[in-house]
C-alpha cells in the first residue's frame, strides 16, 4: 500500500466525469451541461467520459472500467468526479486495475454507491479519495452549487495540506427536499434550508484518533467478508444512509439500518473502530432519527468510543468533502472533529 500524497487541483487542471455506476448522462443532460458549465466557470476544464454501453452484460462492465482506467491513465486528468451513485460499483471491483490507479494518484470523488470504489481504490491501491459531492446530485443545483459544497470541495482537494488540526465545517443551514430533476419547474428551484442546530450531536462522548473510512451503509455492508473491505482496526467509521431502494423520493428504512449495523457489530467491525462519525440521515423525521441514533448506541453497546452525529455528509444538502484515510480527531469535550492531514498535496 503506498499512500501516496494526491498533486492538488490547479486551476486550469482536466477535471472528468465518470459514471462508474447508474448511467443517467442522458436522462439529465441538462445537468451534466449545468456540472460542466460550473467548473468551466470556476477555471477548470472538463471532459465526460461516457460512452453508450454494450447490451452484453460482461462488456458493459469491461466498458465502465475502461472508462475508469481512461481517467486514470490520462496524465492531464488531475481530478475525476462521479456524476452519481447507483446500484452496480459492485461488479466492477475483481474487473480494476489496481496497479494502474496505484501508480497514477489522482483526486477521486464521490458518494453513495460510489463508496465500494472508495473502499477498493483504499484497500488494493493505498489510494487517499474524498467522500463527498458528485456532478448530478450537487455540482448541477440551480442556479450554482450551495455555497457550502463548493468552497468546501475546493478548499479540500487544492490546498497544500494542513500545517494544524482543521476542523470539518459545519453547514449553517441543512435541507432534504427532494427535487425532480426532469421537472422544468422543480429542478430549477433553489434549496430552502433548515437552520443548523447551534450544539454539535454527540450521542456518546469521549476522544478518538484514527483514519476516516467508511461511507453509505449498505454500501459498507457490500464489501463486508471481501479482500475489498478495509482493515477498520483503530479506524474512525463514517456512515450515513441513502434513498429508499427504487425509490428516490423516500428513506432508507430504520428497520434496515438495525439490520446492516447488527452485520457490522457481527462482523465485529464496531469492536475495532476508535469512532464514529454518523452523516444526517437521508429524509428522517424527528421521530425516525431518534430511532434510528437509539438503534446506533444498542448496537454499539460494550464500546466505549465516541458518537457524533448529524453531520453534512452523504444523502443531504448541502455536502462536505471528507478525505478518505486521512487521521481525523474526534474530541466531545472541545465539540471537535478535525483532519489532522491533508491527501494533497
């Protein structure tokens, strides 16, 4: 595993779309122009790698890592963004070329599904990628991105690394609508946003030091028991919850939450992690969040590490960009979560 510290995005850098899993390029075009037109603006060049997929099951996933490795081979591409998530980063995983993305780092972003990438691209590359907004979902909002996702993306991915502890920001406001976005009307409708509470959610208290891994549940659930999966030993876990599945427009359930993070506690990953960290979970009210942070402590039961929750990441509005296998610092008495290293560098 080498680890190796990322070049930071420059402007004037190649930045690529990549769509490892749901192929939606058509379906919202208008998107991926509005995506495109938003870092042309900002300084950077783009260029969407997508391609029309073979019928033929077993070519359509050599075709998506063909894709993959083209953004990763290409010298000039310093950056690839996912332009969503989906149902299928799965089958792509034994098809990679671990050797080729070891020895070309590049900035590499995304969530949701896009987490088994992230979890691969770690344990069979050694490579450092960020947990955060993808092109569809975040970069295409109307009439730019939320002010919070953009500057927080770039300040992640182009600064020169941290001299000090840098706490990870904390959105003033929050919003879950969901938006239909082949909707002329709706998709150009600004967020409305929800006030921040003004107190951190710690669920438990307590100090931890360990690298940031993890990401959407059952997508961490996916690689359980695979070489793919992380070594989670001292770790700090991120987790946060997506959409109901086929079922944009509706939440992940609570039952299934109990579920996957009953596997983890079997598994016995919540028996080797520091911490944890919890991302606001995707259209729960007040009630099904009480259940669901009740069920997070039953199942973290006989540990000791600290719980924060709530935090802008994952399946809400707006995102941060979380640095994948970086140390981070969770610290409940000074209300503190904080990066302790950069990935660029």
């Amino acid at each position: 595993m080498s680890n190796a510290q990322i070049p930071r995005l420059e402007r004037g850098d190649l930045i690529a779309f990549v769509s490892p899993s749901a192929r939606l390029n058509n379906l919202f075009s208008h998107r991926i122009e509005r995506g495109v037109a938003f870092f042309e603006k900002a300084g950077y060049r783009v260029r969407v790698i997508f391609d029309q997929l073979s019928d033929d099951y077993a070519t359509g996933i050599q075709q998506r890592c063909d894709e993959l490795h083209q953004a990763f081979r290409d010298p000039e591409i310093k950056a690839i963004i996912c332009t969503i998530g989906g149902n299928s980063c799965n089958e792509l995983l034994e098809h990679l070329d671990y050797d080729l993305i070891r020895h070309n780092p590049k900035i590499f972003c995304g969530f949701s599904d896009i987490t088994l990438l992230h979890a691969a691209f770690w344990s069979q590359a050694g490579l450092h990628t960020f947990y955060g907004p993808a092109v569809i979902t975040n970069f295409a909002d109307y009439p730019t991105p939320l002010s919070f996702i953009s500057e927080n993306f770039f300040s992640t991915v182009c600064g020169r690394g941290i001299s000090g502890p840098a706490p990870v920001p904390r959105s003033p406001g929050w919003s879950q609508e969901w938006l239909d976005w082949l909707d002329p009307v709706t998709d150009r409708t600004p967020r409305t946003l929800q006030p921040t509470a003004s107190k951190t959610r710690w669920l438990r208290p307590g100090q931890a030091t360990g690298r940031l891994l993890g990401g959407c549940l059952p997508s961490v659930m996916q690689t359980l028991a695979t070489k793919y999966s992380p070594n989670y030993t001292g770790a700090v876990l991120l987790l946060e919850t997506p959409e109901a599945e086929h079922r944009p427009d509706a939440p992940w359930g609570v039952e299934q939450a109990r579920s996957a993070l009953t596997d983890l506690r079997n598994a016995g990953v919540l028996g080797k992690i520091t911490g944890l960290v919890l991302g606001r979970p995707f259209l729960y009210d007040q009630e099904m969040t009480e259940r669901f942070e009740q069920v997070v402590l039953e199942q973290c039961r006989g540990t000791d590490f600290p719980v924060l929750a709530n935090v802008d990441v994952g399946h809400t509005h707006p995102i941060a960009t979380l640095a994948l296998g970086c140390l981070v610092r969770l610290d409940s008495e000074a209300d503190a979560f904080e990066l302790l290293e950069s990935a660029v560098g």
